[in-house]
C-alpha cells in the first residue's frame, strides 16, 4: 500500500482555546506547581517520615523542573510538625582548654547562659575591686600586717639595745643585718678592730657570733610571721571571694539546674573563677601563667565565655537548610585563628559552625555534584554519617600538614536528614562506583520530566501558567496564548500526548512572552507574544545552524533537494549546543562491489563514529543476509558513509537511510532527492522510532524553504514517532497548502517504495519475489556478484 502524506491534524496537536473555559488566566485560581510528581512526592514523604538509620534521600531529576520549590515545600511542612529544634554551644573545658566542651540546650536557651555568663563577668569586674580595694577589706589586710611588723620591729629593738649594751651595733645592708664592734659611739673599721689587742678581739667575735644566733633566730621568725600572714590574708580573701561569688553563682546553678551539662560547666568555672579572682583586678597579675592565658584567649575572661555556635532562639520548627556552597569548612565547621605575638592561636570562642550545625535535628539539602566537586566533602559526610557525629577538623590536620595551636574540639552528636539534589547520571554513578552510597542514601525519589496531556491535564496546565505569572508579576495571558503555552510544552516534552514538567524552561517562555506584550502595550499576552519569545530565543542561539544552511545554499556542503540519484539519500541528524538543538540534512551515500559479505562503515574506520552507529550498520548486514542470502553467499563489499561529515557521529537514527541507499547502490535504482528520511532500521526490515524528530523535519523544510518549495518535498519518519509530532507553525501551514509533505512508514518496504518509485515486491511461496520489484532488483544483482565470486573461485583453484 502506497504512503500517504499525513493529515495536517496529526502534525501539531493544537490546544483548542474554546476548550479551556476562560478568557485569561485572571480568571483562574492558583494551584500547587508540584502536578505530575506523584512518584517523588511519595519518595520524599517516605524519605522523610522513616526515622531509620541510612534513610537519606537522593533527588533525582533534570535542572528547571522544580525539585527545590518541591522539598522546601515539603520539607517546611514536616518541619513544622517536629516541634523545636536544640541550641548548641561550645564552652571552655577549665582542666584541658584544647578540647572545648559541647552543651545541647533547649532553643533560645544558649543566648541565655551566653548572657547570664556575660552578666556575671560584668558583676565581677565591677564588684571585685570595689570589695578588694575597700576600707574593710584594706582594715583586716592591715591589721594582720601591721601585728607582725610590731613583733618584727620588738625583737630588733631587744636586739640593738642587748647589741649596744655588749658594745656592738646592728646594720640594716641591701644584702641583710650585719654586726659590728662600735668605739665612742662609731663603727670600728677593719684596721681599728685589727689593732686591737688579741683577747679583744676574740671577745668581741664571741659576742658578735652571739648576736648573729640571735638574728638568725629573729630571721626564721619574722619568715614564719610572713608566711603566716600570708596565709590569713589568703583566709580572708578567700571569705571575700566566697562573698562574692557564691552567690552569683548560686543564682546561676538554680537558673540552669535542669542542665546537668550546664551545672558541670558552672562548677568548673566557679572553680577556676576563685583561683583567679584577681583577673577581674585591673592590671593584676597573679602568676606567671597569665600572659600564656591571655595569649590563648586574648582576653582574660574570655574563657568563662560560651560559644553558641547554633542559636535556634524563637525558632517553631526544626530548621531547613540549604547550603549553597558545600565546601569542606560550610558542611563541617572550623576553627578561626588569631593572630597574637608573632603566632597564630585560637581558642574556643573561634569555633565556627558548618551546615550540619545549623541543620542538626532537621533537614539539610545540598547539591549532589557540588559536594563532589569540593575536596574531602563527600567522604567528611560519610564519616559524619557512619559516626552519627559532628567532629570539627582542618584540612591540614586531616592531610598531616598542621603547625599551628589548634582545638580538638567535643563531637555533637548528628541526627538529620540530608536531601542531596542532582541528576539521574550521577545518582547511577555514585550507586555504581561507590559501595558507601547505597548504605546512607537508600531513597530515591525521582522527578518525572513530563505528564500525560488529558484533559483534566491541560485544564490543571492551564492554571499552573496561571500561578507562575502571577507569581513572576507578569501580565496575564489570553486563553489563546496559553493554548500556544501548553502546545510548546508538548514541543518541549517530545510527544503530542505529554506536557513537559520543566517549570524553569515554562517560567523563562512566560518571562520572556511578557517583555514582548509589554513592548507592543499589550494588557494581555497573546499567541503572538509567545511565538515571538520562542523565535527569539532560537534565533539567539541558532546563529551556527544558519552557518551550516548557508554552506548548503551557496553547494560548499552538497545536498540535492530535487530530482534522482543513485546510492545517494538524504538523511537527517540533530546537532545539540548547550540547551538548543536543531535537525542537520546530510547526504549519506553508498557503493557495492564484489566482495565477501562486508560492509564498511567509514566513519566507524575514521574513528569518527560512534558505537550506536556502528551497531545500525552492523544491523544492515544482519538485514541483508535474512532477507537476500537464503540459498546463495553474501558476495558483496559495500560501504556507506556520511558526507562532509568532520565531526562525530553517533546513533542509529540514519540506519534506514542507509539502508536505502545501499539498496539502491545494489539495485542501481535512483532514490528520491526532494525527500529527506530519517529512522532506524531492525533485522526484520521493520522501521524503529528516532528522537528528535520535530528537529529535524524542520531542518531539512528550512533548506527546502530557502531554495523554493516545490510542492514534492517532504520527509519520511517512522510511523512510531508521529505521536510525537509538534511541528512549528510554519511547516504546519505549507503541508496545510501541499507545499510540503511529512510522511510515515513502517517498515522498509513501505520506504523504499516512496522513495525509489518501484513497487518493494513481496516475497512469494517459492521464495521468490514479485517481478520487477526493489527486492527482486535486489536478490537478482547478489545472485550475479555470487555467481562472479563462485566463477573466480573456481577459475582460482584450476591455475596450476
């Protein structure tokens, strides 16, 4: 049976706006964006609700068709039903500062022990020296020292008059006491005391050794007076400190006494706080420890300071984040350095938090390929994963290249889910190549990328464009410009009977749809606005496809789109850049030869093609042999290539054009030029669905178009793919006025029909085909290359 052209109504599956009941979409509600995703929205929920170990949630799907709008959505939701999250803070630990404690304290309830520890250093520095310098404090120090300097100065006055009764004199020197022999009142110098007669000077050794016993002993006294002292004024300072501090801290502990966590840390520092009440003295020192401390701390009373790294204060729900930036530091936290003498130090007051921090107990979203892309992220998560904590670490600690002070700080016990965003490539990559991934991301929920066009479809459609005007402050649109809306998205999807989900590409239309009303002073945007944005944009971005057309308009890249050719045939193929594509015509010719049975592919012998078409045009040779080669050898050589093809080619989309035309190279019938074919071949002969199929239609009408339609083109495509038929207006209109012709064929007799002229024949009960047919054509020229080859062969074998 001959093929027909196709009727103008299976091309373009118009949207008819009397249909959709409204005049613009002022008139109809907003909906919720999240149409069509029955399938992810049941993952996440799952995801989400399952409160088991492992049960990540890995969303996969394309960019623009919604995935974030969808989990913030569903995320904030269950949020809120999880009640509040916790605060985290990190404090000093008083016996071993390099590992800063962790507390988990109800929300809003770090920012208070942060004040109130605020609060109490400011109490101390402003009581403490006013209780420490005050008259009380100053009278009962005084006392205590002015009784031992009135023992002190009694045992020396005994001592000086018993010295001056026996004729010597005490000293007071830089270096101590000394004693020594006075005549007429005067200290007696060396040479005096040597001309002294013998027995005096013996006599006056024997007393000053004497009063040397005595002033030893006075000596050890006054040192056991001091340390006394010294002890009395540490009793009462400590009274005075207990004063002070006791009660502060008391009013603290009965504050936070739920906490035991915090109860812990408040003892400690009330510890720490009375050995070292004089840090809160302006300018004290009290040993030789302090300036390590301050420069650990820089600040004296930074150590009884509390870090909240996770302030959820005023908080309702458990938090949603989304870190934007997944770098090692951002996910897992990281400890500041300061500079101080020379060196860098930190303490706990520098630690940081990363998103598992602020996300802790809620949800965490990030995006699959840039955790990847940042070092050492990927495998921090699984570690934090496996460990169910958080441990702060650098960098340079991991890669042993630490050489500065740092912090081991405590790890924070982890409890989230974490929703990781990206395509379905890399989800397989992952589930593939790393054996961890399944363990920790066991949900897939998987965005689909189109739904079905029924009606209640297209009327649901309708008010999704709706809500995104609305929502992008754009004008409304006219019934009819949301017909032209709903019809692109079918172009979009690669099927009449599906609306594509891409929300992002149908915000960009609207978007740009609304820049041309504004332009022409529309309140409206109508069917023009819409095809004007559409044009627009393929008109920014098809500037090589109008350098390949103009090759073929001026014969530099040759194909004929008029008259007979033999073993020559116009296939067709799609040439993707970045987000626009477009169908490229080729010739594709073939030669056949004597030989034994083998096809050459060239572009596979070039390397220039790829395992998909060279698996078409193995197929070629499968198809050969059923059909021609039941009772006599392939005795053929043929190859089949590409013209003026300097890039890759991959697929099977041209394996029927090829196969036509090495029919015709075989049969030597001249095939059609006014006709462009495109679609895959099977073993059977039966003609296999393409993508791309709008594309290329229109590539090769838009060579035709350039150089006059002649009312005979048009192209063939297999029958499966014209569902998928959503032509642009203008190749819709010249097939309406037969000035083009789009065809369909099943298999490949019904093409080879249309595009040689000859009747394909049918296969007979003998095993013979019809006379005069493509396929007898066929069978006849093989059985004289098989003959040929037989002859040679023999001729061959009777050389001597």
């Amino acid at each position: 049976m001959p093929v027909a052209a196709l009727n103008v109504e299976a091309l373009l599956r118009a949207t008819d706006p009397a249909a959709l009941g409204f005049h613009s979409t002022d008139e109809l509600n907003d909906v919720d964006c999240a149409i069509g995703q029955d399938r992810a929205i049941a993952a996440i929920e799952f995801g989400v609700g399952i409160q088991r170990e492992g049960y990540n949630l890995y969303v996969a799907g394309p960019s623009g068709i919604g995935k974030r709008t969808l989990i913030d959505h569903l995320l904030a939701r269950h949020a809120g039903e999880r009640g509040e999250p916790s605060d985290w803070c990190y404090v000093n630990d008083f016996d071993n500062p390099s590992r800063p404690r962790a507390l988990n304290l109800p929300a809003g309830k770090g920012v208070q022990l942060r004040r109130d520890m605020e609060k109490l250093i400011e109490r101390l520095l402003t009581t403490v020296p006013t209780v420490f310098r005050g008259d009380e404090y100053r009278r009962r120090v005084t006392d205590i020292q002015e009784e031992y300097q009135d023992q002190e100065a009694k045992l020396f006055s005994e001592l000086n008059d018993d010295a001056r009764a026996r004729g010597m004199v005490v000293i007071r020197t830089p270096g101590g006491y000394t004693i020594g022999p006075v005549r007429e009142g005067k200290l007696m110098t060396p040479a005096q005391f040597n001309d002294l007669p013998k027995a005096e000077q013996d006599q006056a050794k024997a007393v000053i050794e004497d009063l040397n016993h005595k002033l030893k002993t006075i000596i050890e006294s006054i040192h056991g007076w001091q340390e006394e002292s010294v002890e009395r004024v540490k009793a009462i300072d400590s009274e005075f400190i207990h004063d002070i501090i006791d009660p502060m801290l008391a009013s603290l502990k009965s504050r936070h006494q739920m906490y035991p966590a915090v109860l812990d840390f408040l003892t400690a520092a009330h510890r720490d706080m009375v050995e070292n009440i004089f840090d809160f003295l302006p300018g004290e020192q009290q040993d030789a420890s302090t300036p390590l401390r301050k420069k650990v701390f820089a600040s004296e009373h930074l150590r009884y300071h509390v870090n909240v790294l996770v302030d959820n204060d005023g908080a309702s729900c458990v938090p949603v984040i989304y870190e934007n930036n997944p770098t090692f530091q951002n996910v897992i936290g990281r400890i500041e350095h300061i500079a101080q003498m020379g060196t860098l130090v930190t303490n706990f007051t520098l630690i940081k938090p990363g998103a598992l921090h602020r996300a802790n107990g809620g949800y965490l979203i990030l995006d699959a390929r840039k955790v990847l892309s940042n070092p050492f992220v990927w495998d921090a998560l699984k570690r934090a994963l496996r460990s169910r904590e958080i441990r702060i670490e650098s960098i340079e600690r991991i890669l042993s290249l630490a050489s500065t002070t740092s912090l081991e700080p405590e790890a924070i016990a982890l409890a989230l889910k974490i929703v990781r965003v990206g395509d379905r490539y890399l989800y397989h990559l992952l589930k593939a190549y790393d054996p961890e991934f399944g363990l920790y991301f066991k949900v897939n929920a998987d965005f689909s990328d189109s739904m079905d066009r029924s009606t209640e479809a297209v009327t649901l459609y309708a008010r999704i464009i709706a809500t995104l005007a609305r929502r992008e402050k754009c004008r409304p649109l006219s019934a009819a410009g949301v017909c032209r809306v709903i019809d692109q998205s079918a172009r979009e999807a690669e099927d009449s009977a599906k609306l594509s989900l891409h929300l992002g590409y149908l915000t960009d239309l609207l978007l740009e749809a609304d820049f041309w009303a504004a332009r022409d002073e529309c309140a409206l945007i109508e069917t023009s606005h819409v095809e004007q944005a559409i044009d627009q944009r393929r008109f920014r971005d098809n500037r090589y496809q109008e350098l390949l057309n103009e090759q073929i308009d001026k014969g530099v890249m040759l194909l004929a789109t008029e008259g007979t050719e033999v073993a020559q045939i116009n296939g067709l193929s799609v040439i993707q850049l970045g987000d626009y594509r477009f169908g490229r015509p080729a010739r594709i010719t073939a030669t056949a030869r004597l030989g034994a049975g083998k096809l050459i592919d060239i572009e596979r012998e070039t390397e220039l093609g790829g395992p998909l078409h060279s698996k078409g045009v193995m197929i070629l040779g499968a198809f050969l042999a059923k059909r021609y080669a039941h009772s006599q050898p392939l005795s053929l050589s043929a190859s089949i290539v590409f013209e003026q093809s300097y890039g890759r080619v991959d697929g099977d989309s041209a394996s029927m054009a090829e196969l036509i035309a090495l029919l015709s190279a075989i049969a030597a019938q001249p095939i059609r030029q006014d006709l462009a074919i495109t679609g895959s071949v099977n073993q059977l002969g039966e003609m296999q669905a393409i993508g791309g199929v709008n594309e290329k239609i229109e590539g090769f009408f838009d060579i035709c178009n350039g150089r006059g339609l002649s009312g005979t083109q048009g192209v063939l495509i297999p029958r499966s793919n014209v569902q998928h038929l959503m032509l642009k207006p203008e190749v819709v209109a010249a097939c309406r006025e037969g000035r083009f012709h789009v065809y369909a064929a099943s298999s490949v007799d019904e093409a080879l029909e249309l595009m040689t002229g000859v009747e394909a024949g049918t296969i007979q009960a003998d095993d013979t085909f019809s006379s005069g047919s493509m396929n007898e054509r066929v069978r006849a020229r093989l059985g004289e290359l098989a003959d040929i080859g037989k002859q040679l062969r023999a001729s061959a074998e009777t050389k001597p």
